[in-house]
C-alpha cells in the first residue's frame, strides 16, 4: 500500500486518542445498539465532553478550531470498525456548519455551543416520501402569516439522528409557485407543538444508526426560527448545494474506510 502523507504527527495522536474512546465507550455496546436500532444518548454525552463534536467549529462557539482532516480521521475509525450506529458526522460536519454558516448571530450563540457538547443533537431533513435527492421536488411548505411567523406542514423520512434530534433543519417550501428558488431552511426544535416523530425505521443495514419519520403538522414557527432570517429566505436551495459536495464527500471518505477494512480483514482470515 501506498504510505499516505496526508495526516501529521497531531493528527496521528488524535487518531489513537479516538481509537481509545471507541474501545472504551463504543465497542462494548454497538452489538446492543443493533438490537434496539439506535445508541444510547449517553454516547453523545461522552463524545462531547471528550472533544470529539463539532471539533472544525471556531473556538467561540465551543469547538476547537480543528482542520477537517480531524473530521476526516473519525470517520475513517468508526467506519473500518463498523460502528455505523454513529451519527457524528451528520451532527458535526453537516448540521453545525449550515448553522455556523447561514445563521445569525443568535442562532449561532443559541445552538453552536450545545451541538459542541451534546445537549443538543442535530439532524437535517431533506428527503420526503416523494422527494429523495431531488430536493427541487420537495412538498413541504412554511407560508408566511400575517404576524410575520410561519406555518410549517409535510412529512420527512429516512432522516439520521430524526430520534434523538433536538433540534432539526427542516427545508421546505416558502414559495411554492417558485420551485427551487422559493426554498428555505427551518431549525425546529423538539417538542415544537405540531412536530411529531414517527416510527424509527429498520434497515437492512446500518442498524444502531438512528434513522426515523417527521411530521409536522401546523407547525407554528417565529420568523426568527428561518435560518439566517429574512436575508436567507427562498435561499435554501442555494445553502444546500454549497453544503453538499462535503457532504457527499464524506459518504465517499467512510466507504474507502469501510471497504479497505473489508479487504483487510479477507486477506487476514485467508491467511
């Protein structure tokens, strides 16, 4: 095999440093969270406390002001282990940085610093029972009231973290009539009066990961729940295919991860 010289000598530490934390907090129960169809909270807890959320996230908001190759390294460990139950990737590289990057000063001050501790676990809703990567096909819709708040109706699915999520973005349609131009994102939090979690789905695989239904049925939202406020509305398509290639990205990087560890482990058992 060709010796990579992409990680430096940090970035090594931090590898053993999380392969320590996997040994201690994930392995023992991965088993367990494949029967019940998603891990404990307490994992998120632990992993927050240990550094191990939001590490890309600016100091300010409770992150280490890490390069993505730190991000990068995680997913390459729980993926060669086969700890699919883990949904920090989603969490860290995907809810936070639309956050971080999108959201105003007190949405940033409001859920940065819990995602960086795992008060709050984040997830994104995109996909629909109609609507799976084509996002311009998205039914969901949040029309503006007359008070300047928003009435959030539809359904997602297939949504990683849905369960366990306390704070969701949620995209769905401003302006119907304008197609993927008249898109924006939405944070909902839990126990929002109208949002419902559904069943948790059972998959082929990824078994411990926390996969789930939402519904949001005349959900009332205040205008300050758009992410980035007004300035961002009818703009969420945008947002999303910025975010995308990263996100894609890290779909790639886990299965290079998982598929060497499988040609690993098959060269070691033949042997």
């Amino acid at each position: 095999m060709i010796e990579r010289t992409l990680f430096s000598a940090d970035h090594e530490a931090f590898r053993d440093s999380f392969r320590r934390f996997m040994d201690k907090e994930i392995a023992p129960f991965h088993e367990a969270w494949e029967e019940q169809g998603y891990v404990d909270r307490a994992v998120w807890n632990k992993a927050g406390e240990n550094g191990f959320l939001c590490m890309a996230m600016p100091e300010q908001y409770g992150g280490a002001g890490a390069d993505l190759l730190y991000s990068v390294i995680q997913f390459e460990e729980l993926w060669a282990r086969g700890f699919t139950g883990i949904g920090f990737g989603l969490h860290s590289e995907i809810v936070a940085p639309y956050i971080e990057r999108y959201g105003t000063d007190a949405q940033k001050a409001h859920y940065l610093p819990k995602l960086a501790t795992g008060e709050m676990i984040g997830a994104i809703a995109m996909s629909e029972p109609a609507a799976g990567s084509d996002l311009q096909g998205v039914k969901s819709t949040a029309l503006q009231q007359p008070d300047g708040s928003y009435l959030l109706n539809g359904s997602k699915t297939f949504i990683t973290n849905g369960w366990h999520a306390d704070v969701v973005i949620v995209v769905a349609k401003t302006d119907p009539a304008a197609g993927a131009k008249g898109t924006s994102l939405f944070l909902v939090e839990r126990g929002t009066p109208g949002f419902e979690k559904g069943k948790r789905l059972k998959k082929l695989g990824l078994k411990a990961q926390d996969t789930s239904e939402l519904f949001f049925n005349d959900v009332r939202l205040p205008a300050d729940a758009l992410l980035g406020g007004e300035a961002m509305k009818n703009r969420g398509f945008i947002c999303l295919m910025e975010q995308l290639p990263w996100e894609r990205l890290q779909i790639a990087i886990s299965a290079v991860a998982a598929s060497q560890a499988a040609i690993d482990m098959t060269v070691a058992y033949v042997k």
